[in-house]
C-alpha cells in the first residue's frame, strides 16, 4: 500500500509551490475580487448584489425589503463569502459621500462621513435605486454573457448591460495583487456628452473631450486645483490632484472672524478632521482659534473654527489647509479588467471600452428583439389566415380527438406550421370578432416596421450608434444634475505667516556648550536666580538671549553646517529646567559640537556673516543667504576642505570693523573686514592667516571700538594676559602676524582662545577637570606683547585650560532695529 501511495506524491521545490498557489491567488482578487469592470464599473462582489435584488424584484417601484434578506441571498446564489464583507459592499452602494449616484437606497442607519458603523443588516432595509436599472435594463434579452454560479445551479451575469458609463459616474477604488485602483466619480451629463462625442468623433484627442469633460464631481463637492494633473490622468491613467474643503470667513459678534466649513475633500472622516483641527487649537501649533464646532445637521455639513480677535484669518485657514485633511491630494490610478486583464486606462480608453460594450450589448438586445419579431409575426400571419378560412378551421377542429390530433390535422391540412397550429388552437372565442382581425393586421404591420428598424441597426454601425446616443440622452434627461465640484485651474500656492502660527512675545533662550537649548517665560526667569539655571556643573552658557519667538536662532556647528531654528521651535521649560538636547530638534553627528550662535530679527537687512576656520581661512557672505524655508536638517554654512573645523561665527552690521584671530603658537593678527569680499554659502573663502607648520587658529574675534575694548587671551597652562588692542598694528590679511607671548624653551605657553572685552565685563576660564575661575577685567593690568601673564590656574592640579569666555550675568537684548540697536 505504502508503494503505491509513494507513485502519487509529487516533489516540488517549496519555491514553486509558493509561486504557483500564489499566483493563482492573485489571479483571482485581480479578476474576480477587487478591480472594477471597464464595461460597468462594478467589481464581482457589487454586481452580484445588484443582480440578486433585480431577480428577488426588489426594485426601485417596489418596498424597501429587509437588508439581511438580499445578503443572504447573494452568499447563497453567488457570492460565497462572509455576509459582513457582502453587506459593506452593499452598504458602500448607499452612501451619498462615497457615491456620486447611489445604486441602493437604504432605509435606516447607513453609516456616516463621520466613519460611524452602519447598523447590523437586521435592522436596515434596502432597494434598487432607480438608477440602477438602467445598469440591468434588456439583461433578460441575451445582452451579456452568462456563467454558471459556484455550485452550478443556476447562470449569473459575466457583466451588466450598464446602460449608463458607471465606472466615470461612480468612480472606483481598490488593492488586488500587485495592482491598486483609484478612480474619481465624475458628473453624469459630462460623461454621457463625451461618450456621444467620443461616437462621433471617433480621431478626437483628450483635449477635446476635457471641454466637456472638466474633470472629477465629487459627492462632497469640494475644490479641485491643478487642470495639468488632470489633463495627464485621461492621457495616462496616472495624475495627481489637490482636493480642497470649501470655507468661507466670516465676521461674527465683537469685531472677530469665524471660517466655516461647508463642503470637505472626498473620502475625508469629517470627524478626525475636526477632532485634528482641535488639537491643533490645543496644543497652540497656531494662534488665533478659540473654538472648533462641528453644527452639522440634516441641512448640511457646517464645520465653524471661531477665530480670537485680530487673528489671521487667511493664514490660519492656509495653516488648516497645510496640515489637516481639509486639503488632501489625490491620486489617479486608473486600472480596470479589459479583456480579463488588468489594464492601466486613460479617459479614451475607459470611453472606448464602454462604448465598445454598448455596441454589442444593443447588437445582441436587436438580435434578441429581431428573433422574438420574427416568431411574433409568422404567428400573426397564421391567426389572419386562419380567420379567413375560420369555418373550414373551426371544423377540422371539432373533427379531431384532442389538441394534438387538432395541430396534426391544421398541419396536414392547412400547411400550418408547428407554432401558428399552437396559436390557432389556443384562440379564444372573442378573438374572431372583426375588430379582433384589424387589431391583427396592425400588428402585423408594426412587426414588419419593427424588423425592417432591427435589420437596419444590425447592418448599419452608424444607424446602431444613433439609437445608443439618443437613449444615452434619454437617460441624461433623466438623472442628470449640476456639478458639485468646483475646477481650478492652477494649485494655489499656501502662504503661511509666522504671526498666525507663533504669539508674538518675548522670551529668553539659552544655548549651553553641550548643546541644550531653551526657552524660558519672562516670568519664570524673573522668578529665579542665574545661578539658578538648570545646567550641567560640566557645562557654560555659550549664547544667553532676551529675543522674541517671531525671531530665529543660528547655530553653527565645527563641520561647517548651520541649523536653522525659529525660537518659537525651541521646546519652552522653567529657568531650572536642563532644557533638550539640540538633536532631538534637528539630526546633527554625535562629534559635531556647537560653536557660535547667531540670532537674527530681519534676514533682509543689509549684514554679513563672518566665519574663521582652523586653518586660517575667512570668509564673509551676506546675511539674506542663510534665510532657510526648510530647515529640518542641518544646513551648510561654509565649504571646509580637508580636516579644516570653522572657529568662529560673528554678525557684521557694516565692514567699519576690524577682525582680530589668534592661533595657538600665539600669533595675533589684526585687519580690516573690508579686504574680504562677500562669497556665497558653499564657497571656501579666502586665507585669513598666513600659518607656521603644526599652527592653528584658536579664535577670531570682532573690533568694534579699539580705545574702549581690549584683549584678553588665556594659554593652556592657567595663564591670563589682557594687552591693549593698539598693541597691534593693523596689517593685510594673510599675514603671518605679531606674537603675543613670550617664547619659553621649556613648557611654552599656547593661546587657547581670546575675548574682545571692555572694563566691566567678566571673563571665565575652564579647565579640562572642570576647573573654572573668573576674572573682572578691570583687575587685569595691560601688559604688552613679550609678557605671558599672571597665573590663574595650576595646570597640574586642574589640568590644561580649554576655554576662555566672556560671563553674561544678564541676556543680550534683541530688539527691532526699527526701535533701537541690536545689542551684542
């Protein structure tokens, strides 16, 4: 037994048994599941529902009958699936926001915009809607092909008669294998004219047809933007298009503003949009809404966002428009069966095919109506000759047996044929009054006209499209209605202003050395001490501002990159708090390490960047440069070759400045920013210091005022030296420059930085132990250049001295130069 068992196994690599079942698997959800017909539009699952409730009489004229009954009937006859996916497909058919001309009507809860559940099919009650049956108009006279159903007891149709272009009027949408639809609903008494168009233009282009096609009509209605995407979805099948809700502004008590909502993209859930507009008035992404109320009733969808006085109403609603779905962008991709394949279809191919299917469905329905005229008429003929020789007939009758020995013998007798015999036998009495006989040979009359009319159609195409045209116009009559949505041309740009999105107030935000940032309230600031802030004992201050949230902070980094980052951005916290690390706001390397701040009110004013690099090299751009419109990642500040670090960052308000850089071997050189040209963002610059072998630049620092200002410069070994800016003589860029220290032969000193100061200010110097000392400048002598200073700081025991900064016991201002100067 076990051998003969063995001859029937079959091995397979699991591969191919994979690829086989799986692609018999697609084969059927793409053929018979989740794409739509080209000829009526409708998938499997919608047509068998339509066709179930035409059989059961569950028409437009008749009652509503029970939903659970109709889906009980397409699980059993055709459609054996789960009833849940039989009764959303049903239910989908009802629903006025999905469908552009709803093919069931419903009674009782049906779902809603908002995505509630309909309720259960028992309690739901269900029709044909009367516009369906121009969908199964004539399927009883042979119009389309049939096939058995699954259990082989009785034929369904293969497609529709669809006596109107369904798949354009209703639109599609769904996932199959390796296959996705979306098609748009479009205006009924537009397709119809492009399809008569079409039939008698048959060389027209798309450009053609789209003046009378405009575009997609959605159910919602709405405003569609962007007649290029348009125009290439009917050539292609693929296009995009932007949907936008209508809203109006409008004035309300109190001098304020209110946008209302009357009409939303297709195939939006109003709730979640609303529920999302409300989270944006709660977490402040914009400023200016007080109340979002949905008042939607039986008169209509009204969605009002009420506005607080002297919002920006305009930039608000371009915010709503931005980052809600009351602006969506949909995407054409227009796959349907032709021919039992998928097929990406533009507008003349989706034409063709149902024009092509109207053809032989009215071919077929003459051919039908010519045998059904035929077999009339020679009955007809019989009954007339039979009344002309009534008595010979009426006696051959009374002669025989029964009613077949009657046929047999007006067969035999008459030459009679099989089907007149029937009728002559079947005659009632009434019927041989003379009345009976005229009535008779005007039918037959008519049927001779009838037929002539078939044979005509059936010979003539041209004289077969005339008869689709005018009952495509019948049906235009009929059903048509106005377009719902709105066509513009162009996609309108959104335009958004900081001031609807930020309140406008003043903050104070620090940049520590580490990299954590912060915005802190006027009054949680005034609340609490400086020495209060929340901070690392690791770490110093490296940027302390007064600065509004309108404003936007620089931050430039050693590898040359700047992040952008309006101060409205900056996370708020409490003056003790430590504040987030900068690369959760922006995605910056883990060595990259923060070297300068900037903050800037008004990109458009006439400044200059100034950056100095490690090895020497300067550069000086335009302010306006470095205005970003996207900003989510770091951005580059200047071209760094090699293994080149930028050192420092400072703002120019004019070139009547000096530039002071030091490098480590303790050369200093002074020149005028003038002798550096403005050169765009990714440029390198020019040499700035001419550089000894193993040297670098340490720090470049600004002279704005050289009698009131002087330098103060630290070395790795603990020692501060302050000289008088006039020590230097202002040479040409790309000199070597003069020394600032003393050469020892043993342990020399190197200048680890220097600050630009004047008398009152503070400077502090950091260790690598986290050693810190701070220093009055006032109590540092000026010394000339061939001294090293005074000790602060034992190397030994602190370790070498890394930093040198200036101690800001109050934020810089920034204030609108319109009112008064930057303070830097």
């Amino acid at each position: 037994m076990s051998a003969k068992r063995e001859e029937h196994l079959i091995e397979m690599p699991l591969e191919d048994v994979f690829g086989d079942r799986f692609g018999r698997y697609s084969k059927y959800i793409i053929q018979d599941r989740a794409l739509p017909d080209a000829r009526d539009g409708l998938k499997p699952v919608q047509r068998r529902i339509l066709y179930a409730m035409h059989v059961a009489g569950n028409t437009s004229e008749k009652p509503f009958r029970k939903s659970a009954k109709t889906v009980g009937n397409v699980i059993g006859n055709y459609h054996p699936h789960g009833d849940t996916s039989v009764y959303d497909a049903m239910v989908r058919l009802s629903q006025d926001w999905k469908m552009r001309n709803v093919l069931i009507e419903m009674h009782g809860n049906n779902g809603s915009i908002d995505g509630d559940s309909p309720a259960a099919m028992r309690y739901t009650e269900a029709r044909l809607s009367k516009i369906s049956t121009e969908l199964l108009r004539d399927i009883e006279k042979e119009t389309v092909d049939w096939i058995p159903n699954f259990d082989d007891t009785e034929d369904e149709p293969v497609v529709l008669p669809a006596r109107l272009p369904n798949l354009l009027l209703n639109g599609s949408t769904g996932i199959s294998a390796g296959y996705a639809t979306d098609i748009p609903p479009h205006n009924l008494a537009e397709v119809i004219d492009g399809a008569i168009y079409r039939m008698q233009n048959p060389n027209s282009t798309v450009d053609d047809l789209m003046k009378i096609i405009k575009g997609p009509d959605f159910p919602t209605g709405a405003i569609i933007q962007g007649v290029e995407g348009i125009k290439k979805a009917y050539e292609t099948g693929r296009g995009k298009i932007i949907v936008r809700g209508k809203a109006e502004i409008e004035m309300i008590r109190g001098g304020r503003e209110q946008i209302v909502i009357t009409e939303i993209p297709y195939d939006v859930n109003k709730a979640q949009m609303v529920k999302k507009i409300d989270e944006i008035r709660l977490d402040r992404k914009v400023e200016g809404i007080s109340e979002v109320r949905d008042e939607t009733d039986r008169t209509g969808l009204r969605v009002v966002v009420e506005l607080r006085k002297n919002a920006d109403s305009v930039g608000i609603l371009n915010y709503l428009y931005k980052n809600t779905d009351l602006q969506v962008t949909y995407n054409f991709n227009m796959v349907a069966i032709y021919n039992r394949r998928p097929k990406l279809m533009g507008l003349l191919d989706l034409l063709d095919a149902y024009i092509d299917h109207q053809k032989d469905v009215i071919t077929k329905r003459s051919q039908y109506d010519l045998r059904k005229a035929k077999e009339r008429l020679h009955v007809v003929e019989g009954l007339i000759r039979a009344i002309s020789i009534l008595d010979d007939v009426i006696a051959t009758i009374r002669a025989s047996k029964d009613k077949r020995d009657a046929k047999n013998n007006l067969i035999a007798k008459y030459e009679f044929t099989e089907a007149q015999a029937e009728a002559i036998v079947s005659l009632q009495l009434y019927r041989l009054t003379n009345t009976d006989i005229t009535q008779l040979q005007k039918e037959m009359d008519e049927l001779s006209k009838f037929i002539d009319e078939l044979n005509e159609i059936l010979a003539n195409e041209t004289k077969l499209e005339k008869v689709i045209i005018k009952e495509l116009k019948e049906i235009k009559k009929k059903y048509a209605d106005e377009r719902r949505s709105k066509i513009e041309e162009k996609v309108s740009e959104l335009k958004i202003s900081i001031e609807a999105l930020v309140a406008s107030e003043d903050v104070i935000v620090t940049v520590t050395n580490d990299g954590y940032v912060k915005q802190t309230s006027l009054r949680s600031y005034s609340a609490s001490s400086i020495e209060d802030h929340g901070m690392k004992e690791t770490d110093h201050v490296l940027a302390f501002y007064e600065i509004n949230t309108m404003d936007v902070l620089l931050l430039f980094t050693n590898k040359g990159n700047y992040l952008y980052l309006p101060v409205h951005e900056i996370p708020e916290k409490r003056w003790k708090d430590l504040g987030q690390h900068i690369s959760t706001l922006r995605p910056i390397e883990s060595d990259e390490q923060i070297i300068s701040v900037i903050p800037v009110k008004d990109f458009d004013q006439p400044k200059y960047l100034f950056f100095v690099t490690k090895h020497g090299m300067v550069k000086k751009s335009e302010l306006q440069l470095y205005k970003a419109q996207r900003y989510s990642r770091p951005l580059i500040a200047t071209n760094l070759k090699d293994d080149d670090e930028l050192v420092d960052v400072h703002l120019l308000d004019n070139d009547d400045v000096e530039i002071f850089l030091s490098t480590y071997q303790g050369y200093g050189l002074r020149f005028l920013s003038e002798e550096v040209n403005p050169i765009g963002v990714r440029a390198a610059g020019v040499k700035g210091i001419n550089l000894k072998d193993n040297d670098f630049v340490t720090s470049g620092n600004i002279i704005t005022d050289s009698e009131k200002e002087s330098i103060v410069l630290a070395t790795q070994r603990g020692a501060v030296k302050r000289m008088a800016i006039n020590e230097f003589d202002v040479l040409s860029r790309a000199k070597r420059g003069l020394l600032m220290l003393r050469e020892l032969k043993s342990n020399p000193h190197r200048v680890i930085g220097f600050e630009i100061v004047n008398d009152e200010e503070i400077i502090e110097i950091i260790s690598e132990k986290n050693a810190r000392e701070q220093i009055e400048v006032k109590s540092l002598r000026l010394n000339d250049r061939y001294s090293n200073g005074s000790f602060f700081m034992d190397e030994d025991e602190a370790g070498a001295v890394t930093t040198i900064r200036v101690v800001n016991k109050e934020p810089t201002k920034l204030v609108n130069e319109k009112e008064g100067n930057i303070e830097s």
